[in-house]
C-alpha cells in the first residue's frame, strides 16, 4: 500500500521507470506515447542528454544558493536569455518554482505597483469565465473553472469574470470576428465601469486558453482590443502563458502572434520541460521601475526562486530548442495534427469542434453537431476518453466542464516539439480508436 498522497487516492497507477523520446514506459515494460506532454510540460520528451548534463553539471558546481544572499550564473543567463527574446518592454525576470507561483507573484506585483504609485484604491481582479490560472488560492480565486473553486469558495479573495473569447460557442451567426471581438472588449469595459475605472488593477487571461476549455485561441484582434481597454482606464494587463507560452503555439512567446505586449506575462511547464521545476513571472519596466524607485522591496518571496539548477536546466532547454530549431517543427507538425483530425472527423456526428495553434491542439465532443449541444455531464466521457487512451499506450489530457463548468468534454493535446510525422500519425490512430472505444463504452453513441 502507497504512503503517497496522490491526487485520487482511490486509484492505482502503474510505476514509471523510464523515460525514451517521447515515451514513457512503465515497471512493466509497457511503453505510453506522451501526447499531451504530461499537463503540457515535457516539451523535449523525457530523455534529452543535453539537459540531463546542464543539471548534472550545476549541481555539481552548485545547487542551490538563497536568493537573499546571491544571485546565480544560470539564473541571470536565462533571465538575459528570455528577456533578448520577450515582447518588447517586458525586461525582467521574477523566477518561481511554477505556474501558480508566476501567477501569485503577478497578482502581487499589481498590485504593490499601484501601492508604489499611490494608487492604493486599485484592488479589483478581473478575469474571464472557463479560465484555469492555478491551483493557490490567490491563482483559484482569479481563475473561472467553476468546479475546481468550489469547494473552496469561502476562503478565496473575491473576483470578478467575464466572458470569454471562445468563438465556437460565444460568437453569434450574425457577427463578424472583428464584432466578436468588441462586444466583449465592451463587456470588459462595462465590468471596469460598473466597479468603478479607479478601483481595478488588472485584467488576467490566457493567450490561448488551456485545460479549462481546450486549446481556445482567441479571434483576430481580441486581444489589441482588451489592450485598448486596459490602457484607456490604466488597468493592467496579466497574460498567463504557463500552459501556451514557451514554445507550445510556433512562437516562444504566444501572444506574439497576436502583436500585443502585457505589463505582466506569466510561463512555467515548457520552460523547464519537466526536467526541473520552475515557473516565471516577466515584468514591464514601468513596473520595475516603479518599485525599484520607490519602496526598493518586492514584498514577496520563496524559498526556491531563482533556483540555479533549475535555471540551468530552463536556460540548456530553451537552447535546445532554437539549435534544434524546433519551433518550426512545432509549427509544421501542429499543421499536420490538425489536419488529420479533421480529415478523420470532418463528418463525425460527435465531434464539435477541432482548434488550436502549433503543438496545442483541443479536440470538442457534442451530442449533436449541428446544434453543439454537449453530452450529458453524468457519462462522464472526457474521463472514458482518457481511460481508452491510457490502455491503448496513448497519453492525453481530456477535460469536463468545458463549456460551462459543468457540462462539455474536450481533449487537450500537447505532444512533445520533437515529435515525427510518424509520431503525430500514431497520436491520431490511437485517439480515434480511444475516441470510438468510449463512446461505445460510456453509451454516448
């Protein structure tokens, strides 16, 4: 019996014991292909000798030493090394052990940067619906997935949500994207006005949304929009790129492609790729410089921030990828994954919708197509999905609730950049059968 206290506790799992490519293979010899990068982390796969080395040779040299006494090689490289390459204005670095840490420390940051400037009536938090920022209670209370905040509602700061830029089931026949996208650039608006434009301090999102609804990109111009709002009322602007960033949608950072810069842009999981724990928090120099100019003092902090091993594995990670040249990869084999699983759903009387950017791919189920109705909440099918996946040595990431928190299920799909055309063709014949095996098993079909 386990002493383990695993997040189900009830349930048994098989023993990793090794990691090959993108493999994983188990106490028993059996061999799982990592599809969704475990919760979209193992960018490189579970093996990459050029990492497993940097962290070798660090923890060597020298593990760890506490940020309240010294600043580390590995880490002011790879804070160099990220900020050469972020949005412009976006020129330092706060390192985390992970992405509801980043976005802890973002929250913080907004806030002492009002406090900073005098502005000490702006506390408001406002978010979207159907979003997913972290498990803490600060990065819950923020966050819109309806059943992880829950049980814990009476202990989480109050926040406010809007709606999201999920087109497949928000946008309406009659609008263009463009429309789209200003009604809820206006409904972000009213929010702010309806709490009073002096009293909000940020506006929190992910560039493209992750486990909660499934790989949702934003429509074109969303975000130029939401910026408007931001910089009109003097509210922040906190992108959560922890699951998207980093590599996952063909840019290193995802809101590239939508040609907008955050005050404060949150990564964590493809940062490290698995091979160490560690999260990170970018900052705007008018943020920087208003607390370097005044109080002098981040009032926050942990034991493991800018954690040299863990810098040292980030930094020989990002390496990896631009020597690799794996973006492109990303970008040719996300083409690819999507289009096999709409060649073999393009008719499929139970998949709604098939979307994403690069390697970060949402497949949506529905009862009935054509009026997107979801399947009942009680089959259960994203979690039969997953169960006919894991036993046919297939890994993904499937998810409930996804269009309100209750009802929807979607699979999330985040293979590893150095996946083959090969790999991404077995990724989708095992899915299918996956797929098939639990709507048969649940009934749904």
């Amino acid at each position: 019996m386990t002493t383990v206290f695993h997040r189900m506790p009830k349930q048994t799992l098989p023993v990793a014991v090794k990691g090959e490519g993108i493999e994983i293979i188990d106490s028993t010899g059996k061999r799982y292909i990592d599809a969704s990068g475990g919760a979209a982390v193992s960018c490189l796969g579970h093996s990459n000798q050029r990492v497993i080395d940097a962290i070798k040779r660090q923890a060597q040299q020298l593990p760890y030493a506490h940020t309240s006494f010294f600043t580390t090689q590995p880490a002011e490289e790879l804070a160099s090394y990220l900020v050469d390459r972020a949005p412009q204005g976006l020129g330092h670095v706060y390192f985390v052990s992970g992405g509801s840490e980043a976005i802890e420390a973002a929250l913080k940051l907004a806030r002492q940067y009002f406090v900073e400037t005098g502005e000490l009536q702006r506390r408001h938090i406002i978010a979207r619906r159907q979003s997913y920022h972290g498990n803490t209670l600060g990065a819950l209370a923020i966050g819109g997935n309806a059943w992880r905040r829950e049980p814990f509602l009476p202990l989480l700061i109050d926040a406010h949500h809007v709606s999201p830029c999920y087109a497949y089931r928000e946008q309406r026949a009659d609008e263009t994207e463009e429309q789209f996208a200003q009604r809820l650039a206006d409904e972000l608006e009213q929010k702010i006005l309806e709490l009073g434009s002096q009293t909000v301090a940020a506006f929190v999102a992910e560039t493209v949304v992750g486990a909660t609804a499934g790989a949702v990109p934003p429509v074109r111009e969303y975000f130029r929009k939401i910026r408007a709002v931001c910089d009109r009322y003097g509210v922040l602007l906190i992108l959560d790129e922890i699951m998207s960033g980093m590599g996952r949608t063909g840019h290193l950072f995802a809101c590239e492609e939508d040609g907008v810069v955050p005050d404060l842009l949150t990564i964590a999981k493809g940062l490290g790729a698995g091979y160490q724990p560690i999260g990170a928090t970018l900052v705007s120099d008018k943020i920087y410089s208003a607390i370097t100019g005044g109080s002098g003092f981040f009032q926050h902090g942990h034991t493991y921030i800018g954690h040299a091993t863990a810098c040292a594995a980030a930094l020989e990670v990002q390496r990896v990828i631009a020597d690799e040249h794996l973006l492109d990869n990303v970008k040719a084999r996300g083409e690819q994954l999507r289009s096999l699983l709409r060649e073999h759903y393009a008719q499929h009387p139970y998949v709604g919708d098939i979307r994403g950017r690069g390697l970060f791919v949402g497949v949506e189920m529905v009862k009935d197509r054509a009026a997107k109705t979801p399947f009942d909440a009680k089959l259960k099918l994203h979690a039969a999905i997953k169960r006919e996946a894991f036993q046919r040595g297939l890994m993904v990431y499937p998810m409930g609730g996804t269009v309100d928190g209750k009802i929807g299920d979607h699979v999330l799909l985040a293979p590893p950049f150095i996946c083959t055309p090969r790999d991404i063709e077995q990724i989708v014949g095992r899915l299918t059968d996956a797929i098939e095996g639990a709507l048969a098993a649940t009934g749904a079909a």
